[in-house]
C-alpha cells in the first residue's frame, strides 16, 4: 500500500487525518508521513482491512454467506 492509497481508504471511511490517526494507533505526526510515503509499513495496511472490516459488519447482518465472501473478496483482492 503506498500512501497515496492510505489516503484514499482513508476518505473512503469518511475520516479526516486525526480520526485515521487515533483509529490506527498512530500521532498525526507519523500518520501524516505515512499519507507521503512512497510505501507504508504492512503492519498498518493490515489494520486498514481489519478496519474496514469492522465498519462492514453491521451492513453484511443481513447477507447470505455468497454475498458475504463476495464483498470480502473485492477487499482482499
């Protein structure tokens, strides 16, 4: 993941920098070089997905187990 996709995911969540950073246990700081990084550590691109994962739980409730591993197929893909 470079930083230019960290940004995007990021206002793809709908979250300004601050928010990513407290959500991803970073300072604004670190997370804002992370945004400028040519390539970010896997450690924080793994939390992204586990990140956006739980941000779809509430929305795949009232799916069946085909639409479930679709979705999860387009994010992990």
């Amino acid at each position: 993941m470079t930083g230019y996709e960290l940004r995007l995911w990021r206002k793809g969540m709908g979250w300004d920098q601050e928010r990513a950073a407290e959500e991803l246990g970073k300072c604004l700081r670190t997370y804002k070089a992370y945004e400028k990084s040519p390539a970010i550590d896997r450690i924080v691109e793994l939390a992204t997905r586990s990140l956006t994962l739980s941000s779809l739980l509430p929305a795949l409730s009232g799916k069946n187990s085909a639409e479930i591993c679709a979705v999860l197929d387009t994010l992990l893909d």
